[in-house]
C-alpha cells in the first residue's frame, strides 16, 4: 500500500516552488510528476514547473509522460 496525500494549494506561489516545499516538509522519499513535451521556446517563455522540481527535489523524481 502507497501513503499519498492530496492537496490543493491556492496561494499564488509557481506550482514547482509548493510541491518542493511540500516534498521537503513531508520528509517526501519520492515525487512522481507528469510530464508534457514542449518546445524550448516554451519552456523559455512560460518556465517550467517539472524542470524546477527536477533540478531542486531533496528526494528521487520519477516522471511520467502523458
């Protein structure tokens, strides 16, 4: 059996910058994250939640493509 929590976060914060601070209060041993392909125009316009959590996670990211 997997432990899981849900939660919804409505505070005006990037989605990336909650789920790692989540992940660090939580003591989190994995976070797994959807994935979807953009262009590097994209992810230079709008960011990108997926990289931040990838490159700043205090635990494994597993990511899953849609």
């Amino acid at each position: 059996e997997v432990e899981y929590e849900v939660r919804e976060l409505v505070r005006g914060n990037e989605p990336g910058d909650d789920l790692l601070a989540i992940a660090t209060e939580r003591n989190a041993i994995m976070i797994i994250i959807g994935l979807r392909r953009r262009s590097p125009v994209g992810k230079l316009l709008l960011g990108s939640n997926s990289q931040k959590v990838l490159l700043n996670a205090v635990c494994p990211v597993l990511t899953v493509k849609g």
